[in-house]
C-alpha cells in the first residue's frame, strides 16, 4: 500500500475515527476549560475545605495527568497496526500485548474522568461526553481484538493481575 493511500485507509478506518474523535475532544476540552480546571485545584490547594480522602487537589492534578498521558496512545499503535494488511498479523500477540497497555490506559481514563467530575460537578456533562468516547473507543478495540486482555505481559501480569 502506497503511503497516501494508507494515509486515507488510516484516516477513514473506524477505529481511527474513533480514536482521533476521543484525543482531540479532549484536547479541546483542556483548551476550552483547562486554565479553569487548574484554577480551580490551586483554589482548592490553598483553601481549608476538607475533601474527600481521594478527591484532594493532588489527586485530580494526578487525573488530570493521566487523561492527557492516555489521550493519544490509541491513535499512535494504531497508526502502526493498521498497516499491516494481513488480519492474521493484526490480530497477532505483539498486537495484543499493545492493545491491552491502550485498553488499561482507557480504563484508568475512565477512571480519572470521574474524580475530575466529581472535583468539578458543574463540568460534569461535557467530562461525560469525553469519558463515553473513551469509553466507545474502548469497546471498538475490544471487539477488534478480543483477545488484548488475555495476554499476559511477562513481568507484568500474573495470576494475581489476571481476570478470570
């Protein structure tokens, strides 16, 4: 496949679609609403309001830091996989270990968009439709390799980090 026409393969391929729709909402919404955001953690830093034992302002900054970490990490292994135009390759173990660090990385996206809903309740519909792209995206790549969560990353996961 000749690069332009994988640039418009990859470009047009759902899971990109996905992809890029999630990284640049996000990115969009931080530039829209992040200078409030950190206004709103230095606020809570220097006031004496009591919060909740894992909604201190350290732990939304650490949220925060963690939806921008994982923002972009889908549309870079997939701009990689999507080139290789045999399926049986794509749906290879090396694809599937890079799939689950993504899959993670949603997870903990996840996970992350809700203590910052929870910081910032007023901005909790707009975090909303940021997390339900992360999370679509996240149901599109499992559903593409169904496998992803399964593999074990040596030295990683064991028994004990395994789903059954």
């Amino acid at each position: 496949m000749a690069t332009d026409e994988f640039v418009e393969f990859f470009n047009a391929h759902p899971l990109s679609l996905a992809a890029d729709e999630y990284a640049f909402s996000v990115e969009h919404w931080f530039q829209r609403r992040g200078a409030a955001l950190q206004a709103r953690i230095e606020r809570a830093r220097a006031s004496d309001k009591a919060y909740s034992e894992h909604l201190q302002p350290e732990d939304v900054k650490k949220a925060v830091e963690i939806i921008h970490y994982h923002q972009f990490s889908a549309n870079t292994a997939l701009a990689g996989m999507l080139r290789i135009e045999d399926m049986e390759r794509l749906m290879s173990e090396q694809n599937n270990e890079h799939m689950k660090t993504i899959l993670i990385g949603l997870d903990r996206s996840l996970l992350a968009w809700g203590k910052v809903q929870l910081f910032w309740p007023e901005q909790a519909e707009e975090m909303m439709h940021l997390a339900s792209r992360a999370a679509e995206l996240r149901l599109m790549l499992e559903l593409t390799f169904p496998d992803a969560r399964d593999f074990i990353r040596p030295g990683i996961d064991d028994a004990s980090t395994t789903l059954m």
